[in-house]
C-alpha cells in the first residue's frame, strides 16, 4: 500500500479492500504515518457513527499494547460489563446485594503504578481481633434465583464486609449517616 | 492568609463586628467535637442532598435522642423508597422493591470511646484543621472547615457546620487533588424541641415483607489452630482499633475482621478461608469514597474495605501477614 493512498487505507477500514490483506498490514504497521492516519479515519469513523467515548486518547495503539501486555492470558472470552451487570439487576435485593450492581460497575483490576515507600512499618501488639460471621443462608428473597456463580458468589462477600465495614463506620465522630445514605441511593447506579 | 474574608470585613469597615473577633472564632478541633456531640444528642428532622458523580439523590433524616439512646429514620425521597431505621439494638433497611426487610445489628454508640476525644488530639498530627469561612446552608449560618490529610493515603473533608446548632449542613469528600468525590447538603434542617415517635415508624407498609436477620448472639468457638492476622503496614497514625469484643454470630463461615483507624478515617480487614482462590475478586472497587482491595494468598482472602484512597487499602491488604 502507497504511503499516500487514502483510498486503499479507506477501503481497508471499511472492509472493501480487494487487494492483499497481509501485506497491507504488514506495510501499514511498520509505517507510522499510515498508523497515525489509519487512527484518525477510526476516530472519525467513530464520530460519525456517534460511538466516540466522553475522553479521547489518541494513544488507543499504545494502551492497547500496553494492557494486553499486563493482561493474562483468558481461555474463556469475557464478558462485558454490559453481560455482567444483567444478573445483578434481577438479583440486587439484600443491602448488600444492592451494592453489588454498584461494584460490578466500577470494579477494576487496575494495576496501581504508583510506587510507595512504607510510611511506617507497624508492630501491632496482638489484641484479640473481632470475628463475625454470617447466616449460612445467603440472604436472598425465595423469588428470586439463587445464582451460584463464582462472580455472584464473590460479590456477595464483598458486600457482607461492606456492610459490616458500614455498620462500623457510622459510629464514627463523623458523618455518622453517610453510610447509610450510600445504601439507601445505590439503586439508581445499577 | 487564613481568613480573607475577616481581611476584607476589617479593611473595608475599619473595625470588626465583634463577633467576629479573633477571640472569638471557634476552634477547629473542638468545632467537630461540638458537632459530633450535635449531631448524636440533638433532635432534628431535615432533607439533604447526596450527590455522587453525577447521580443526585434526596434524603429525609430524623433523629431523635432520648435516655441516651439515639433513634434515627433514613428515607428516600428519590427513585426507590427505601429506609433505613436504627435504633440502640437494630438496623432495619426495607426494600419495597423487593418486600424484603433486612435486619442488622445495631453498633450505634459502642465504639464511641475509640473515637472520643482522644482521636481529636491524635488525628491533629495528620490532618490540618482550619477555619475556612463562613457560609449560607439551609438558610443557617455555617462555618466552613477544612481537614486537609498530610500525605496521600488519607481523603480529605470540607465541613459545612451551623453556627448555632453545630449541626453538620454539607459536606465534601475530597482527594488527594481537592476534587469531591461525594458530597451531602441539607436543603432544610430543623433542631427541634420534641419528635414524635410516629416520625420514627416506617412509611412502608411491611405487610407481605421477607425479613431477613442477622442478629444472633451466640459465639464461635474460635480453633486452637487458627491462624492469627496482622497488618504489617499503615499509614502512620493508624492503629488497631480498641473497640471491646462484640458477641460472635454463628454461622457456618467465620470470617475475621480487623479495624484500623487514625481517629477519622476507618479501614477493615476481612480474611476469610476459602476453598478455592475466586477467579474474579482480586484487586480494587470503589463507591464514592470507599474502596476494597483484595488479594488471595495461601487459601485466604483478604480484604481492605475503607474511607481512603485506593493505593492505602491496597497497601494495607498486601501487607496482611499470618503467624502462629
């Protein structure tokens, strides 16, 4: 593919490309300026279909490489977050189970990049540490479907010390109602 | 300069209303003692605003208190109309979306002694307290205060506090950068004399409701082999929280929990035996100031749930170390 032909990256992007497709790749990745270009007519592409995210990056290659390169391998294909939500939806009854929508959200494995010095390393004198625990039951209404999903199952325990953690919480000198409050408004997040 | 307005009042009128005196301007720290010992022994009924990213939502809250007990009603005026209703012993949430009622024990006032007034002495060495001006909420005159954390690993607070009542009117989360990451606002407040107990009963009918309670008293024997937990790093200024043992509950999975605390903010450490590592609950969540991070380490979980930034809960769960 010419440095300069449009038409061709054009059709390539479209899917009308006639011509050889890996050569054409294999030119166009090791051409910047067609990289760079091939981005653009993908943003404008975008933009047109109305698809465009709330904050652009003209990086997308670079993150791209970047998180498949942190990335695990995955057997299985994953599901989007759109899938994984649908379950949570139904199945938000408990408090806890409230929240779960919410973190299904806004859950990610980020890799945290800052790096962090220990402000102080603690020798803990050992106080009996609180133990708790929970009904053996999940708490679930007998309408709707106990799912037994690992991702369900581990949102449930990350609610249950959510709450736990709440219920502590609001005796604290401050705010006292707040954690209550983000129980009460979760619904409209799911 | 640390109160322009004061700067201003005095430069364009010569003199100072005397109420303004510097004398006469509260003290931060026992500015938030009076507004805790408010906002637990006064009786108030008020509507607030929450707001988190850009979802928005209205609050009714009455609190009563009485015998030294505190009765306190939660209810949604947004979306679904959910409650809240705690008193001494319980924690009702209904949620008449699902006719279910779900009961937790109450904590109201049993840690109190961990938080007061000594925190307020300690937290000074790693917040800094000051008077930021002066406002308008609810019609109320307030006090701006700011409690801004000395280093990264705490959030920070703008605290919007009556100058009568010493109420709390608003309030903002804030990180490390100064950008609200929640925020609440009473639109109206009212301090009142009596409230009538019918104030505290649930608007929603129950009838038909599922109830489900987690309120049981018995103990688990804890096992000569348990593996004992501690957190080998913190923040500084954290530290075990010396709250007393509450009673256990029963259940099939016992989970252990540890609190840790610089006076202000609170973090948990869950460490629960699993049977298998969970493939998908590593790493961090967030809701609105809160965050978790877990990590799966010899056949346990552990969790750091807390009102602090991400990089602190996860610092903290990787630290976690077992011993005999």
């Amino acid at each position: 593919m010419s440095e300069y032909n449009n038409e061709e990256l054009s059709a390539l992007i479209d899917g009308e490309f006639n011509g050889n497709y890996d050569k054409a790749f294999d030119e166009l990745i090791h051409n910047q300026y067609m990289k760079d270009k091939w981005s653009r007519y993908h943003l404008i592409g975008d933009s047109l279909r109305e698809h465009l995210p709330e904050k652009i990056t003209n990086q997308v290659s670079a993150h791209v490489s970047n998180a498949l390169q942190n990335e695990p391998t995955v057997l299985a294909p994953q599901k989007t977050k759109q899938l994984n939500l649908k379950p949570l939806a139904g199945f938000a009854i408990a408090a806890s189970v409230a929240m779960a929508a919410v973190f299904s959200v806004q859950q990610s494995n980020e890799t945290n990049s800052v790096s962090t010095t220990p402000a102080l390393a603690v020798n803990t004198s050992v106080t009996q540490p609180q133990t708790f625990s929970f009904p053996d039951t999940p708490v679930l209404p007998a309408s709707v479907r106990k799912s037994d999903t690992p991702e369900e199952i581990a949102n449930q325990r990350l609610n249950k010390y959510l709450m736990n953690h709440n219920e502590y919480r609001s005796n604290g000198s401050m705010n006292g109602i707040l954690p209550y409050v983000r129980l009460v408004t979760i619904e409209s997040q799911e | 300069m640390r109160y322009p307005l004061l700067f201003l009042a005095t430069f364009l009128f010569g003199n100072l209303p005397t109420a303004y005196a510097a004398d006469s301007l509260p003290n931060p720290q026992v500015l938030i003692d009076e507004m805790s010992t408010a906002s637990r022994t006064l009786n108030y009924d008020g509507v607030f605003i929450y707001s988190l990213g850009k979802q928005i939502d209205t609050m009714r809250i009455i609190h009563k208190s009485g015998d030294g007990n505190s009765y306190e009603r939660l209810v949604s005026l947004t979306g679904l109309a959910r409650e809240v209703i705690r008193d001494k012993d319980q924690v009702r949430c209904y949620f008449p979306e699902n006719k279910a009622v779900v009961v937790e024990k109450s904590r109201l006032g049993k840690l109190i002694s961990s938080y007061l007034p000594h925190p307020i002495k300690s937290i000074s060495d790693f917040y800094i307290f000051e008077l930021a001006g002066e406002d308008r909420i609810a019609g109320l005159d307030a006090w701006i205060l700011n409690i801004r954390p000395i280093d990264k690993y705490r959030y920070g607070y703008q605290l919007w506090i009556d100058k009568k009542s010493k109420l709390l009117l608003k309030s903002e989360l804030k990180n490390q950068l100064g950008v609200t990451l929640e925020q609440i606002m009473f639109a109206q407040l009212n301090v009142l004399d009596e409230i009538d107990d019918a104030l505290l009963e649930p608007s929603t009918e129950a009838e038909g409701f599922t109830w489900y309670k987690n309120t049981t008293n018995e103990r688990v024997e804890t096992k000569e082999s348990d593996k004992q937990w501690k957190v080998t790093w913190m923040p500084a200024g954290f530290s075990m929280s010396d709250q007393p043992k509450e009673p256990l509950l029963s259940g099939r999975m016992s989970v252990e929990h540890l609190i840790y605390t610089d006076g202000l903010a609170m973090v948990s450490i869950y460490v629960e035996q699993l049977n298998q590592q969970p493939d998908n609950t590593a790493g961090a969540s967030n809701f609105g100031g809160v965050n978790t991070y877990a990590v799966f380490t010899d056949g346990y979980q552990i969790t750091a749930v807390g009102e602090v930034p991400k990089t602190t809960v996860k610092l903290m769960a990787d630290s976690v170390k077992s011993y005999h």
